[in-house]
C-alpha cells in the first residue's frame, strides 16, 4: 500500500510542478477601491496592499491597470495554494518512505 501511495503522491506533485510551471505574472496583496471623500464617495482609486520581507507597502494602481493586477494577485494566490499542496504531500511521501525497509 505504501508504495502505490508514495507513486500517487510522486504523479500529484508531477502535476504540480507542471500547473506551477504555467503561472504567468503574480505579486501578493490585496486590491481596494478607496475614496479621497469617503463620506460621500467622491474621489474614487485603486489601492493595492501588501507585506513584503517584513515590510508593509501601499501602492496607487491606476484604473486602467486594474484587471491586469487582478489577475497578478489571482496567479499569486494560486501559487501558494499549489506550494502548500505540494509540501503537503511531501511531508506525507517521507513519512511513508521512512516506513519502507531501507534499501541496501
């Protein structure tokens, strides 16, 4: 059983490797639409947010450029759900390999 696991867990992590290899531009955060009058909604503009090695930034994202960071925060996003699926099953794959009798 273990090595039949350990062979779909190797054919996941293949695909993986494959999706991940497909992703275009990406960058973290979040897109906002804030106003310079919140009171009375005046003043509309995009906002993007995020923390970078530690740091927290914010950035002006003209309107036309909107749908372009979208996308960007999306492949980022799926990103790191694909990396977190792949050392899942990594962590999974050596601790199966560690109960295999070793090879001599």
């Amino acid at each position: 059983m273990s090595k039949r696991r350990i062979a779909e867990i190797q054919r996941r992590i293949a695909a993986i490797q494959v999706e991940l290899a497909t992703l275009q531009e990406m960058r973290p955060g979040s897109l906002t639409l804030q106003y310079k009058d919140p009171k009375i909604r005046r003043g509309a503009y995009y906002q993007l947010s995020y923390t970078w090695e530690m740091k927290s930034r914010t950035e002006y994202v003209p309107r036309e450029r909107v749908r372009e960071v979208r996308r960007q925060i999306a492949s980022y996003k799926r990103f790191r759900a694909l990396t977190k699926r792949w050392i899942a099953l990594s962590i999974e794959q050596c601790r199966l390999k560690m109960k295999l009798p070793p090879l001599s």
